[in-house]
C-alpha cells in the first residue's frame, strides 16, 4: 500500500481540515489498495482550537514536511548477531544476501555496524602481524570504530552528504535515543517521492513545505486555479463553490455514499466556517442544499449550529496578534508583487479600538517578516456582516473602495469574503498602480 497524504493549506482554517478528514474518509471507502493520512501544514489558531473542541473534532496529525527523509529509505534489521558471537554466525546470513553492513549488539542493545570492510581490514592486520589466522574472530573483535548516527527524520539530501562524507558503508539510524535501522549507500540511489492530494488550496506557495518535490496526485478546491505543473495528468475538482466540504460531500453523493453522522458533523463544521453560516457571497445554492443535507445527518439546527461555533470566537484584544494575523493568512502575485491578506472572525466590532493599533503594527512586521509590498487584516463581524479593513501603507490602498474610518483603517459595510470581494479590490488596485 501507498502511503497519500491529503492536506490543506498552511495557516489552517477549519475548511481546510475538515476537507482533509472527509476527504480522506471517502477515498479509505472507495479505494483499498491505498492508505489515505489526513494531515495539517500547519499549526491551530486558538479560535479554530475553540471551535474543534466545541464540537468534539479532532484535527488532523501535523505534518511539517513533505521532504523525503531516511525513514523511508532505512533498512530495519532482521535477525539480532550479538558481539560474542563467532563469524560463523554471520557467514550463515550470506548465503541469501550480500549486505554492505550489519548491525551488531550487546546484551540486546545496539552495538555497532559491521561491514565487509571492517573483516577485510581484521584479516589483511593478523595476516600481516602473525602471517595466518589462529581462530575465527567473533563479531566483537571485527567491530571498527562507529560514525555518528542519524535521526529518522534527518532529510534525505542530507543523509546522503553525510554518508558520502564518510569512510563507512553504512549509518546507523536512531529515533531519539533509539537504535531503529541502518541505511547504506544503496539506499540514496533514489530519492522517494511522497504522493500528496491537496485540498482547499490549489496553488504550491500555499502548500505543505517540500511540496516541490512530491508528487501532487489530486486537487480538490475552491479557490481560483493557479496549480504548478505536475509530471504526469492527475485528478482536478475545482468548483466555484463556497466550501471545499460541499465539493467533498458531492464526492460521496457521486460514490453513492452516505457519509456517517460524524463526518456529516466535520463537513458541516468547514461548510459554515467558510461560508459564514451561508452569509459570505460566496455562497451557492449547492452549498445551502448540501449544509441542509449534512446538518440532517449529524440531527442539528445549521443556524444555531454555526453561532454556537462562532460564540467561541475571543475577541481579538485577547489574542496574540502576529499570530492571529498569520492564522488563515494568504499570499498572491500581481505582475511580480506579492501582497498578502489576512481574515479573522468576530462577533463584535464595538472594541476595534482597543487592539487597532497593535494590529496595524503587527501587521507591519508580518509584512516585513514576509517580503510583502502589501499586507491587510480582514476583520469579519459574522452575526452583522460586515467588515473592517486594516493595511499597511501602500500607495495602492487610495483606489480601494472603501469609506476610510480612519488612517489605513476602513470600513466594508456588507463584504465577508475575501476571495470573492476584497482580493478581486486589491489585485485592481495594485494593477492600477503598477501599469500607472
């Protein structure tokens, strides 16, 4: 079996790993030959952690790269030849294999690893010194001096450096402090690929760290389509859908699968986040006809549903700013300038003024930290609907449409999506400025 793994975008949001799980489910039912790993890119925002634990999801596994490392390359032993052991013992070995080291223990613990090399030098010394072999050696005698051990999860290029920099035929690999296999030079011919199904984002500069060297074997979205060029035709489900969820429950409706009442729950949970309780323009029928049909199966009430999720919601005063901005955080290009655009949720837009100006400038640094020309927080009032806009200075701002509240602060009566109504703003914006 394949190992795939299915993630979301960095900074997840609850679309983003409710999709992975559900997605993850459908594709365990319809195909066994493979194993599907539902996994995140990044690490919870206190909001999204609240909400989760609310209503009793787990979220995904972290995952923080897709970088093929030694585990998948390391070989694990298969028979345990102690130090007191004669040659003999390992002769017996040779007769099915030919391997360039063998690793040898003590008393049950890890001793070292041997490789024909070490044997050569033993015999080629005696000889020299005495001019004939008087006993065979045991496995302890042959030992040569040990190379320093690698982790499991050191990189694979990395790996292979170190061991090319050696002298020796082989490493031993522990996990911690824990002797779990050995690699040897035949293990870095090939670098392995992981095999990756993105969801809820479709574009690389968004995705998993090491995506550049996995194979990308499906996307499924909702966002616009800026896919990198993958090696061989893969599955594309991109729909102009509010939801990534709503995409993944019509997967299992196409499957003639009922999903179970918990991952009903899960796909509801990411429907209603991303669309804002169905309030974002984004929004579809098909997202509605699919919250009603999802909220059936898990037996709640879809408004009373969503603002119990969002009553979790802190108040932004209380969060750590930087943080908060870089929670569901997205970078784009515009005719080779990056900007970035943040969103967050509340229930309350009375206390702006508290936290404004530490936002602003904390909204400066992740500019900075990030090589943005732009950066903006899209702060969302989901009961009102409506929004504020902060930024940092750019002249590009003066063309947005919006009513300033006050400097690099404005007001967004009616807009709740960023995709669908602020991003389509700035990109105009920017092109204006730039072509002018």
């Amino acid at each position: 079996m394949s190992k795939i793994y299915i993630t979301g975008h960095k900074n997840p949001d609850l679309d983003s790993l409710c999709s992975a799980y559900a997605y993850s489910v459908l594709k365990s039912l319809t195909d066994k030959e493979n194993e599907y790993i539902p996994v995140r890119a990044g690490h919870l925002s206190d909001s999204v952690k609240a909400i989760l634990n609310t209503l009793r999801i787990e979220a995904p596994q972290y995952l923080s790269n897709v970088y093929p490392k030694v585990s998948d390359v390391m070989l694990k032993p298969t028979e345990k030849l102690d130090v007191s052991q004669p040659l003999t013992a390992l002769a017996k070995s040779y007769k099915d294999t030919t391997p360039s080291v063998v690793p040898i223990y003590e008393n049950g613990r890890f001793k070292g690893l041997l490789s024909g090399e070490d044997i050569t030098i033993y015999f080629m010394h005696k000889l020299g010194e005495e001019g004939q072999i008087a006993e065979i050696p045991t496995l302890g005698m042959l030992l040569g001096k040990s190379e320093a051990p690698i982790q499991e999860d050191d990189l694979f290029e990395e790996a292979k450096l170190s061991l090319s920099n050696s002298k020796k035929r082989g490493l031993a690999v522990f996990s911690g402090d824990e002797f779990t296999g050995y690699v040897s030079r035949r293990c870095f011919l090939k670098a392995p690929s992981y095999k990756v199904i993105m969801v809820d984002h479709n574009e690389s500069r968004q995705s998993i760290t090491g995506i550049e060297s996995a194979d990308v074997v499906e996307i499924v979205d909702h966002h616009r389509l800026d896919a990198s060029k993958t090696n061989l035709p893969i599955f594309i489900d991109t729909e102009p859908l509010g939801s990534t969820c709503t995409i993944v429950y019509r997967m299992f409706l196409r499957n003639n699968i009922v999903p179970d009442e918990y991952t009903a729950k899960v796909m509801l949970a990411g429907l209603i986040s991303d669309t804002l309780i169905l309030k974002s323009p984004t929004t579809t029928q098909i997202d509605r006809e699919t919250a009603t049909a999802l909220a059936d199966l898990c037996h709640v009430d879809i408004d009373t549903f969503g603002r119990m999720m969002f009553s979790h919601v802190e108040s932004l005063g209380k969060r750590n700013p930087e943080r908060t901005i870089l929670s569901d955080f997205k970078k784009y290009t515009e005719k080779g300038v990056m900007i970035g655009i943040g969103q967050c949720e509340v229930t309350t837009l009375n206390d702006l003024d508290e936290y404004m100006q530490t936002y602003l400038d904390n909204l400066e640094i992740v500019r900075e930290k990030n090589g943005l020309t732009w950066a903006a927080l899209m702060i969302t009032n989901v009961l009102k609907e409506n929004s504020v806009l902060l930024t940092t200075g750019y002249k590009a701002e003066k063309l947005l449409p919006y009513k300033p509240i006050t400097e690099k602060v404005y007001d967004m009566p009616n807009v709740m999506s960023r995709k669908k109504q602020l991003l389509p703003e700035m990109l105009y914006a920017l092109s204006s400025v730039i072509s002018g």
